[in-house]
C-alpha cells in the first residue's frame, strides 16, 4: 500500500510538468529551416502605386495624329511605287525594264520570271 501511495504521488506530480505552457512554443523538425528547404516568409506582391504628376499632358494626342500621318505618308508612297509600269504593265512580267522580244531560235531561259524572252 505504501508503494501505491508513492507511485500515485510521483504520477501526479510528474504529470503536472508534463504539460506544456502556452508561453513556450512548441515547432516541429520539419517547419524549421534548412539548407535543402530554406525558410523564405511569405508574401504579397502587389504592383507599387505610381506617382501620379500633378501636370496635365496633351501631347499623347499629338503623337498620334504624328504617327497617323506617318503610315498615311507611307501608303501614299507604296501606291505611287505601284503605279509604275513595272507592277502595273503586265507585258513586264516582274522584271525592271520589258524583257527584250527575241527570235523563237534565239529565246533564252529567264531566272527572274521562270519564261522564254
């Protein structure tokens, strides 16, 4: 009996600090960092806020009547190219000049256009 008083005793007693405080923190092996699985914390990414400038600027709208004009220069310049007789005359077949008219014994193979002048 006197064995089971001591051993009911040194149970409770030891049982009492077997408990943890909240104060004390408790992590696992496998949460704290390593060489292999290093601890990076985690966060937001968010885009930084610009600087809004306190000016008012209009010249976006004058850049593109620039550019407008630019590509209607270009096209103006791209239908006056094909006005030439080289793409417009089909007796030029693709080449700068007209292909000289050779005899039918004298016609020479053309590497531009593929045909016999």
């Amino acid at each position: 009996m006197n064995r089971l008083l001591i051993l009911l005793l040194f149970a409770g007693a030891t049982s009492g600090f077997a408990q943890s405080s909240k104060k004390k923190k408790n992590v696992a092996p496998a949460q704290q960092p390593s060489s292999v699985e290093p601890y990076y914390p985690k966060r937001t990414y968010e885009p930084q806020k610009k600087k809004s400038s306190e000016k008012v600027t209009y010249d976006a709208r004058e850049r593109f009547y620039d550019r407008a004009e630019q590509v209607a220069k270009a096209h103006r310049k791209a239908e006056k190219e094909l006005s030439k007789p080289q793409y417009s005359d089909p007796t030029y077949f693709g080449h700068k000049r007209p292909p000289k008219r050779r005899p039918v014994d004298k016609m020479k193979y053309c590497k531009e256009c593929g045909i016999r002048h």
